[in-house]
C-alpha cells in the first residue's frame, strides 16, 4: 500500500478543501473492492477447506489421520487435518492478505475524514484571525531581587498587525 501525503496547507485551504471530496469518493470505493476481494478470500478459504475435507475423508491415510472406533474420521479431526494442508494455507494466507488490505484502506480513509475536520478547524481558525496577528509575551525585565521583594513578575502583551 502507497503512502498517502495527509498534510493541509494551511494557506491554501480552498484547494484542499476542493480536493477533500475527491480523496473521500477515491478511498471510499478503493475500499468497497478491498471488501469485496476480502469475501472473495473468504469463498475461496471455505471452498479449499470443504474439498480438503472430502479428500481427507476418501483417503484418511494419505494425509496422516486415522479412522475413528466407527470407520469414519471424525469432523473435528478433518478440519485439523485440512488445516495443513498446502492447498488451504496458501487460500488462508490469501484471505489474510485481503482483510489486511480492506483494513489498511479502511484506516487511510478514516485519516482522510479526520483531515476534513481539520480543514474545517483551520478554516474556523483564520475566519477568527489565529494567523493574522502576532501575538508575543515577554516577561518583563527585573532583577530577581526586585521580584523577591515586589512581587513583580508581571507579562506584557505586545501585538503586532501584519
């Protein structure tokens, strides 16, 4: 999976909010085929255990199992057997893949609405004018025994327009 770049440029908030739906409808449906695969997967995952099933049944020596008091293998037993399988671990891993990816999409997308969020924070931010002054507090310059016996340790508030 690509690494997605996240980051707003604060400075150009009306590009990313124009580019903000485009990135939601992408991942959204990059999702919907993520989950899609991943049942795919999981068909398949079940189709490789029910055939391995049959062949541990017809032929219970081949694959190491031993026939129960009753003539038959029993259900648990098929199923740990087919487990070992090459034919099912290789469908297994294959599932395992496609829900790691139906995942990794799904979080990128979760990012992606969170950094709607965020526009809309930094938007709010510059309608209340956060960038446009610059706000500085300096402690103000006294010697510590002038503190001590004053009390002053007062702050002065110096505001800039740009």
């Amino acid at each position: 999976m690509q690494e997605i770049n996240l980051e707003i440029n604060k400075y150009a908030l009306d590009e990313e909010a124009k580019i903000q739906p485009e990135l939601v409808r992408k991942y959204g449906k990059m999702l919907s085929a993520a989950k899609d695969t991943t049942l795919r997967m999981k068909r398949l995952l079940a189709i490789a255990e029910s055939e391995g099933i049959e062949k541990i049944r017809a032929d219970p020596e081949s694959f190491g199992v031993s026939e129960g008091a009753k003539g038959s293998v029993s259900d648990a037993t098929a199923a740990k057997a087919v487990q070992k399988t090459k034919i099912y671990e290789k469908a297994f891993n294959a599932y395992l893949e496609a829900k790691r990816y139906e995942e990794d999409v799904g979080h990128i997308l979760d990012a992606i609405k969170d950094r709607g969020y965020m526009i809309k924070a930094l938007v709010e931010l510059w309608l209340n004018k956060y960038y446009s002054e610059i706000t500085v507090y300096e402690r103000k310059r006294t010697s510590v025994k002038d503190e001590l016996t004053t009390g002053s340790n007062k702050r002065l508030k110096l505001n800039q327009d740009y």
